[in-house]
C-alpha cells in the first residue's frame, strides 16, 4: 500500500506559496504516495486543481483562535475535521507551527507527526502534539525551512535552490490574463500591487502612483494596478495620484494574477500574497519590504532586489503590524524606479547571456 501523507498548511497565500517546492519534492520522491493537504477555504484556491495533491482538504479554523482552552479546541476542531481520519495517514508533516495546526495533525489520525523543533515554531506549545521534530538551521529563507522538514521528516532528498512551484490553472485563467494584459497593449508592462496584509507593510499609494508616472516617462511601460475586490479604495488612491493615464486597475482572480505576472516585465509589491505568487510565477520582482525580512520571506531568486531602509536601527526582529514612528516603509521613489531599471537590466544581461 502506498505511503499516506498528510501536509498540514492552513494559510495564508504566502505561507501556501512557500510551502509548494516542498509537495512537488515530496511527490518526486513518492511518486505513488496517496498526498493530502489540509488547507483554508479562504486560501485554497491556489491549491484547488494541482496533480500532485490526492486530496485537498479544505477547514475553516477561524472558530478556533483565541480564549479558548486546549480540550475546547480539540473538540471544535474534531467536529469540523473527521473526515481527515478515513484516509488514515502514515505520517502528518506539520508546516505551519501553530497549536491549531497540531491539532489538526494530531486529529488526523496520523501515525507519526513532524513539526519544527521547538525553538523554530511560532507557537512553541504546539510541539506537545507532534510525535517528531526537525532541527532547521536558522536564518534560512522560509521555502529552504519548509524543505528542511520534509527532508528531515521523510528522509528524502530534496532542492535548496531552483525551486518548483507547482500551479494548476485553466483555460479561463489564461484567457483573464490575457484579456488584461491586452488593455496593457500585450507587451512591456509592469504590476505593481499596493496592498499588503498589515498596514506597516504598506508603501504609500501615493508613492504607487508616481511610480507608475516614472515608468512610463522613462521606460514608457503601461502599469496594471492590481488588488482586491476590498481594496478599490487603496487603487483609487494610487489612480489618483497618477497623471499619465498610462495606469489600469484590475482585480484578478489568484490564478488570473499567476497568468498576468508570468507576462509582466517587472512586479513591484510588499510582503504580500501576490508578490510571492509573482515569485512563483517566475517574474523579475522587486520588493519593498519594511517590518519582515527579505532574505526570509522574500524571493529566493538573487537576480530580484529588495528596496529597504537599511539607514535605521529599529528593523532587527521587528515584524510590527502597528507602529508609532513607522518609517521603515518610507522609501523614496528615485530609489524604487533604479531597482525597476535594475532589476530589468539583469532580465537583458540574461536574454543576452542565453542567446550566445
């Protein structure tokens, strides 16, 4: 009988991203391993479709945060999650690091259950109900971590550079990402994505809209603005502060973006979903990051850049969804259209390079 193998990663679009190169070695290594994945509703669609899972679980765990105790959790978790135990997992592989998701693992039924050591989880308690643990080498970007316990868990051999990142879409994806990039004139545009999950993850939108000004100045490339559905007003903000006219506002679906940004010249965005879903896609990024670290959570390409303020002492550890002084965003636009004209010099030494 095939080996049952259940990955436990909840959310959000970011972590999903970054714990994709870890399913396609744990596939490669186990090509007829039966592979779950227990994952969000609101963060499954990036998942939903992909040949490599068996089974997509999809929970809604939002019941289950704070102020609860521990045997209250169990049960508003076993009730949500019983059907995880008719697959009878050999082994749960614990991604994500939370007591809620050790729970899930440990719920599932599954014999053996890996998780980080506890020093590397972000809630330490939840190392009570794994079974295993991995030792991760620390300050390691956050894809190589995830494949660290895969590799420790299963004992397979997996990629620490050159990543795959597995992906379905469809027909209807490619044509959303077509129709958008046609109001773009099909070619030489750049995405640019204001939002961002905190509010001091944020760039001025302000910012946005100059830059978008700057880039068809000087580069004469067409910007696609993208957000979503709850994000019209922070589009608005940009649209408004752009002169040129050459500025589109869409709100694509996830795998519609994936589409999009496979097209785009360049992406500019914060520590976000879509920026990791750009990394993914192969896109020439660059990222401004402020409260989180770019070597952690940032694109594990080093031909992308990262705008930052390295010209302050208050960013070590910082990781702040709230701030009194918030500066760390405050990066000025000359420095982001150089790492844009940068970041697209590299894309032609490149095409160059490969064309010899």
């Amino acid at each position: 009988m095939p080996v049952r193998i259940l990955i436990v990663k909840l959310g959000s679009i970011g972590d999903i991203i970054h714990t994709l190169p870890s399913l396609a070695a744990i596939r490669t290594a186990f090509p007829n391993a039966n592979i779950s994945w227990v994952v969000e509703k609101r963060s499954a669609e990036i998942l939903r479709g992909n040949l490599l899972i068996d089974n997509l679980i999809e929970v809604d765990t939002h019941s289950l945060r704070g102020g609860m105790v521990i045997e209250e959790l169990l049960l508003s978790a076993s009730r949500q999650i019983k059907s995880l135990r008719q697959f009878q997992f050999d082994i749960a592989i614990d991604f994500q690091g939370l007591l809620k998701s050790a729970m899930i693992a440990k719920l599932s039924g599954a014999k053996r259950r890996w998780g980080f050591s506890r020093d590397a989880l972000r809630e330490p308690s939840s190392r009570l109900l794994h079974t295993d643990s991995v030792n991760t080498p620390q300050g390691i970007h956050v894809i190589r971590k995830n494949l660290a316990l895969a590799a420790g868990a299963l004992g397979i051999e997996v990629p620490y550079e050159h990543f795959e990142f597995p992906i379905a879409v469809s027909a209807e994806h490619i044509a959303e990402a077509d129709a958008i990039a046609a109001m773009a004139g099909d070619s030489n545009f750049v995405v640019l994505n204001p939002a961002g999950g905190w509010v001091t993850k944020l760039w001025h939108a302000e910012k946005f809209g100059e830059l978008a000004d700057r880039l068809w100045a000087e580069k004469r490339s067409v910007t696609i603005v993208v957000t979503g559905p709850k994000e019209t007003e922070l589009a608005g903000r940009v649209a408004a502060s752009s002169h040129s006219g050459r500025l589109i506002l869409t709100h694509p679906s996830l795998k519609g973006f994936y589409e999009l940004a496979r097209r785009a010249s360049v992406y500019v965005g914060g520590d976000t979903g879509p920026t990791h879903i750009a990394v993914a896609a192969g896109t020439p990024v660059v990222g401004l990051f402020g409260p989180t670290e770019w070597w952690r959570n940032g694109s594990p390409n080093a031909e992308d850049i990262c705008v930052e303020r390295t010209d302050i002492g208050c960013r070590v550890d910082c990781h702040r969804r709230t701030c009194s002084q918030w500066i760390c965003m405050d990066s000025d636009v000359n420095a982001v259209v150089a790492a844009v004209a940068e970041r697209l010099r590299r894309v032609k030494k490149r095409q160059t390079v490969s064309s010899k």
